[in-house]
C-alpha cells in the first residue's frame, strides 16, 4: 500500500475541469469580441448606428456600407489599385526578407562558431525592449541622410532587422536541430549555403511559417509614419483611416474596409496556425 501511494496519481476534478475550460471559452470570446464587433457595425444600417444607446447586436442587416465603398473610394486623389499595389508589395517583400534575414541570423547565433556570439545575441535581445515609437526619430535621422525618405524602403529596411524573428528562429533551432547533424553533413562536403539551404530552412519550416504570420499581419496593417509623405506611396490602411474621419456616419463604412482588410491575415493564418502552435510549445517557452 506504501508503494502504491507513491505512485497516485493527482488529476483535476470534474468541477475543476469544467471551471478550466469556461475561462477558456470567456478569454476566447473575449479576445474575438473585437472582430465580432467590426463584422457587426459593418452590417448595421445608417439608423442603428445612430440610435442611443448604441446597441450591440443589429436588428436590420444590410450589405449597403459594402455597396458604398466603391463611391466613396472612387473620390480619393489617387486610385485605390495604387494603394493596394504598395499595400502588397511592402507586405511580400519586407515579409519574405524578414525570414532570410532572420533565419540566417539564428543560424549564426545558433551554430556558428563565433566566439561573442551570445553577447551579440544579448544585443537582440535588448532590441526587443523599444518599439517603434522610440525608434522614430533614430530612423528618421538614419533614412534621412541615406535619402530614403519617400521611399518603399522606409516600410521595408525597418521590418526586415526583426529582434523577435531572430529570436524566435534561434530559439526553435536550438531545440530542434542538433549539432551533430551539421557535423555529419560538414563531413559530407556541406559547405555553410549548402546546410543552411537544404537542411537548416526544412527542418525550420515551423518556425519561418510562424514569422510569415506575424511579420505579415504587422506590415499588411502598417501605416504611413513619419518618413512617407507623398500620397503615391500609402497605403491601405490609411485609405481606411480617411474614410473613419467622415465621423460616425461613415462608421459602418469604415468598419466595413476593417472586415476586408482582416481577411488576408485571417487566411495566412488559417494555413500557419499548427507552425505556430509548434514553435511557441519548442521555442517560446523554453527560450
């Protein structure tokens, strides 16, 4: 009987399951109050969404703040294609750079034999304490004297040097990729492009996935800071922006843009959502 107490095993009750999973289920709707909320506004009639006090649920929907967006867009200085054009190109490229840059970094922290490698990783990680807020006025000076004020580089050099990529990538590498495995293809000839390429990026597919998702809903949602001035180079966000300053009657209009623009993330995410799941359980919690 003494050894058999030893071995007991302690799970939770029935109660105690059920009063985990209903903080589960209120922290979800929580977190997806916000886009029920913007599908819902979207729907709602010029009337509802003047009625005091405002109502959260809509007892008449209607599709017309939909149907008012190609009117309302058709009167901007600069054609809506434009904006989805630069929208689109700064989210591919800054996206796509992001992980080369990022997963080469990691490779160097991770399995390069530099000898100051963990202080320049130390350096990474402090980046990761500014935001873009303290970092204005260092990148303005920076694009400033480099002249790339008004241009795509603006959007793209600050996303592709990402503190949280890098540490992401690292960190997953650590634990999923041994030493011993490059050893054995360094002994078969690999040269560096060669392990990076054909078994590091495979075997990092988790991780790299995880930072598709996250560096293209960060530059998908950006917005012209303070080094894009000319109008040519905005982008679509800031078209929703200009239609929100119309004040509340254009409120339904403006969220219906915010469902619009949250359907490209929403599909990457449907596709990375198991990477992600994967590197935070390898990466994240034991980094």
């Amino acid at each position: 009987m003494a050894k058999r107490s030893q071995y007991r095993r302690y799970t939770r009750s029935k109660l105690g399951n059920i009063g985990y999973f209903t903080i589960l289920i209120l922290m979800g709707l929580f977190m997806v109050f916000p886009l029920f909320y913007c599908i819902i506004t979207s729907i709602k009639p010029l009337d509802e969404l003047l009625i005091f006090p405002p109502r959260f649920f809509v007892a008449r929907p209607t599709f017309a703040n939909f149907r008012a967006l190609p009117a309302l867009l058709s009167n901007l200085q600069i054609p809506i294609s434009r904006y989805t054009f630069n929208s689109l190109l700064i989210t591919v490229v800054s996206t796509f750079l992001s992980i080369i840059v990022g997963s080469m970094a990691a490779f160097t922290f991770s399995k390069s034999q530099i000898g100051e490698r963990n202080v320049y990783f130390n350096l990474v990680q402090i980046m990761m304490l500014y935001n873009t807020v303290t970092l204005g006025v260092p990148q303005y000076l920076i694009f400033s004297k480099l002249g790339m004020i008004d241009t795509y580089w603006a959007y793209i050099l600050p996303a592709i040097a990402s503190a949280v990529n890098c540490f992401l990538m690292k960190q997953f590498m650590d634990a999923s990729i041994s030493d011993t495995l490059l050893e054995a293809a360094r002994i078969d000839g690999a040269g560096v492009i060669s392990m990076y390429w054909r078994i590091i990026m495979p075997i990092m597919k988790p991780a790299w996935m995880t930072v598709l998702l996250f560096s293209f809903q960060a530059m998908w949602s950006t917005v012209p800071g303070g080094t894009i001035f000319s109008e040519d180079l905005k982008t679509l966000p800031y078209v929703m922006s200009s239609v929100a300053a119309g004040g509340i009657a254009r409120q339904g209009s403006s969220m219906a843009i915010t469902v619009i623009l949250m359907i490209p993330p929403i599909v990457v995410f449907l596709f990375t959502q198991s990477n992600v799941l994967e590197t935070m359980s390898s990466s994240g919690i034991k980094g």
